[in-house]
C-alpha cells in the first residue's frame, strides 16, 4: 500500500498535507480509493463551511458504494477542488494528486495529533 510519510492520516482514511500558508490540504487514500472502486461523482463542500473534526465533509460515490469523507480537524473551508468533481477517476489515478479540498484549522496543533504513515497503516491492517 502506499502511504507517502510525508503526510498525515486519519482512520478513516483521509490524508492530509500541511501547507505553508498554515491550510491543511485533505484528500482520500489510495486504500480508500481501492475500497470504493471506480469513483463517478463527487459532492465538494462549500468555500466558507465551518467544519467540526469528524464531521462529514464530502461525499464520494462509486459504482459500489457512497462515502463520506469527513474533516480530520475543525476549521474553515478555504478552497475546493472543482477538477475532481469534474473527473471524479482523477482519484482512482492518483489518490495523492487529487486532492479534495483545503481549509484552515482553527487550532493548528490538532494536525499534530493526527496519525503519521506507520500509525496508519497499523490502523489500515497492513
């Protein structure tokens, strides 16, 4: 499985890359995109959408299943990316370049809580 470990991790599969402007840039992992299978359709929240750690943030269909995606901190939605809503199978290419949507944490230490490459692969069973 790839887990690049310059990133970071949720359990339920979300990775997320600091920014230098202090954003957070958060996408799904390649084992999650292998889970969902084919991606067809992807419902990007609103720019300015207050986000609760663990809330639902996105949702991904597949020609398996719906998912949800959820906010790995609690912040501000300061970006979408409309090109993977447009293509949705631009994830299943590669999980890491397409990228879901930005925000800002209201409490920038919450991302060091999150888990790094070996946490989460133990977590993902590998």
């Amino acid at each position: 499985m790839n887990v690049p470990a310059h990133l970071k991790y949720t359990k339920s599969h979300e990775w997320i890359r600091a920014e230098a402007d202090g954003t957070i840039t958060v996408g799904i992992t390649e084992h999650a995109q292998d889970l969902l299978g084919d991606l067809v359709f992807i419902d990007l929240p609103d720019v300015g959408k207050e986000l609760v750690a663990e809330q639902e943030a996105v949702v991904v269909e597949s020609v398996k299943a719906a998912a949800d995606v959820y906010a790995p901190v609690t912040g501000t939605v300061t970006e979408v990316n409309t090109a993977v809503a447009d293509a949705p199978e631009s994830v299943n290419q590669d999980a890491y370049a397409a990228w879901l949507f930005k925000m800002k944490p209201a409490n920038a230490a919450d991302v060091d809580t999150l888990l790094d490459a070996a946490a989460y692969l133990a977590c993902a069973g590998e």
